[in-house]
C-alpha cells in the first residue's frame, strides 16, 4: 500500500513539474506579447494624439469622392465608420465633422 502511495506521490510530482514547465513558458510568452503592446503603444502615441482640426484633414483624405461609395456596391464599411472604431476621439471627430459623410 505504502509504495502504491509512493507510485501516485511520484505521478502527482511529475504532473506538478509540467504544470509548472507549461506555467513558465506561458508566462514568458505573455512578457514577450506585453512587452510588444507597450512598444506599438510607444509608436502609436504621437498619431493617438493629435488635435482633432489635423486628424479632420487627415480623415477628409480618406473620405471617397462624393458618389463613389455605394454601400450596395460595396461590402464593406464606409472608411469613416472603420475610422470611428479606432478610439473614443477619433469616433468624435469622425462623426462630427459633416464634411465626411
């Protein structure tokens, strides 16, 4: 009975080392995919940033001609419905200004 214990001791121990092999390399996948979202934010921060009169002229570029955005035609969103996905002020600057619609 004693060495059945031992035998299932020895599972346990064994499961608990992978576990914690698999814990690891889970952590260190987690800092590595941490440590790109804090650069890409570095890189983002300028451009989340700007004054909403220059994100307005910006958006205008993106904007169709009148006319040639059909949604029939077309399957996908209106760029300025993809641009107000971005974050709170650009969906405030895209939506406010008339000129884009």
């Amino acid at each position: 009975l004693i060495r059945e214990i031992d035998l299932e001791v020895e599972d346990v121990e064994r499961a608990i080392a992978a576990l914690t092999t698999r814990m690891e390399g889970l952590l260190e996948r987690k800092e590595i995919h941490q440590r790109s979202v804090r650069d890409h934010e570095a890189l983002l921060w300028g451009i989340l940033h700007l004054p909403a009169d220059i994100l307005s002229e910006i958006f205008m570029d993106l904007v169709p001609v009148s006319g040639e955005w059909s949604l029939g035609v077309q399957k996908r969103p209106h760029p300025i419905v993809r641009i107000s996905h971005v974050c709170r002020q650009w969906r405030h600057v895209a939506l406010s200004n008339p000129l884009l619609w």
